[in-house]
C-alpha cells in the first residue's frame, strides 16, 4: 500500500485581489473534488491576514498528486496565479508519521 499524500499550499493574494483569489481557488476545487484520488480538498483563509489562504489536501498516494498535477485545471490555475498572488506558490508535502 502506498502512504497518502497530505499537502499544504500557502498563497497570498496581491493587494485587492483576496476575492478574486478566493473564487478562482473555490473553482479550482469543485474541479479537484471530482478527481478519483482527492480525499480532501479545502480552502481556508486566515483570521490574521485576510490576504493568507491555505489550500489543504489529502490525497490517497503520490500517484494520484501526479495525475492532479498534470490534470488540465491545474495548468489552468498556474496560468491564472501570477495576477491573483503576490509570490510563489509555498507546497509542502507530509505522509503519515505513525
């Protein structure tokens, strides 16, 4: 069996563009939800800088992360960032430690 894949993503939004961010990355998840590998796949947005989203996910094993990363609302999404987001993407990725 091949450990899951949890994955944190840290955007921060370009000044003016958090509801804009927001609706593109709620797009991005009803898309995500839909992929046979998706566990989990939220969004959250920070309580201390409203211009701080998390995007957290679950997923069954890299595998499934593979085929999310060449999924084509993936590459829509990369090519829509650079106007909503003021840096790189922050990915990290984590399996279960017990």
């Amino acid at each position: 069996m091949h450990p899951q894949v949890t994955i944190i993503a840290t955007l921060y939004a370009k000044a003016g563009q958090e509801a804009a961010l927001a609706a593109r990355m709620q797009e991005m998840t009803c898309e995500t939800r839909k992929e046979a590998g998706c566990i989990l796949y939220d969004l959250q947005r920070s309580n201390d800088n409203p211009r701080e989203f998390i995007m957290v996910e679950y997923w069954r094993d890299a595998e499934a992360v593979a085929l999310h990363d060449a999924s084509a609302h993936m590459a829509a999404l990369v090519a829509d960032l650079p106007a909503l987001v003021d840096r790189p993407v922050a990915v990290r990725k984590y399996t279960p430690a017990g």
